[in-house]
C-alpha cells in the first residue's frame, strides 16, 4: 500500500504545536528513558482526533522512526512481522488447496 499524498489530517494533529521531541528519539536514548517519553508521547496520540490516520500513513509508508498514532518504532516493526506471517499463512493455505 502507497501512502496517500493528502496530508490534510495533520492540521488536527494533537501533536501539532508541541515538541517533536516527544515524539522522536534523541541519539543514544535508552531504557526507562526512552519508555518515558515513548508514553507521553502514546497518551497525546491517545487523545488526538487523527490517530487512526496517522497511524494508517506511517504503517502504509513503513516510517522508521518516531511515535506516530500510537505507535512506537517497535510496535510498527511487530505489527509488520505479524502481517509478513499472516500473509504467509494465508498463501501457504491457498497453496495447499
């Protein structure tokens, strides 16, 4: 899937006017740290009118970076895994029949 080109939801962000920072890692980041940050940043999206778009975008786009509808870097990298597996069920039971 191709990320849409229309951006337009992000004028409803709730992130829209605070820092990125919350959202987006600085080097060297780690540990109790990083989840800190990584929850602030979960509880603005939890509350922002576009999440599910902006979740949409940054899975269609495979974002690697940041905090984007909820999601961390690594809830994107699982949720990924988790569709490569189930799509290799499914043609593995189409397959076998």
């Amino acid at each position: 899937m191709v990320p849409s080109e229309d951006w337009s939801w992000r004028i409803d962000a709730a992130c829209g006017g605070g820092k990125r920072s919350v959202f987006f890692s600085p080097d060297g980041e780690r540990g109790a740290a990083r989840a800190r940050r990584e929850a602030r940043a979960r509880r603005i999206c939890q509350a922002c009118p576009v999440l599910a778009a902006c979740r949409d975008y940054a899975l269609a786009a495979a974002e690697p970076f940041g905090t984007w509808g909820g999601m961390t870097e690594a809830d994107r990298r699982r949720h990924a895994q988790l569709m490569r597996r189930q799509q290799r069920r499914l043609r593995s039971a189409a397959d076998s029949r």
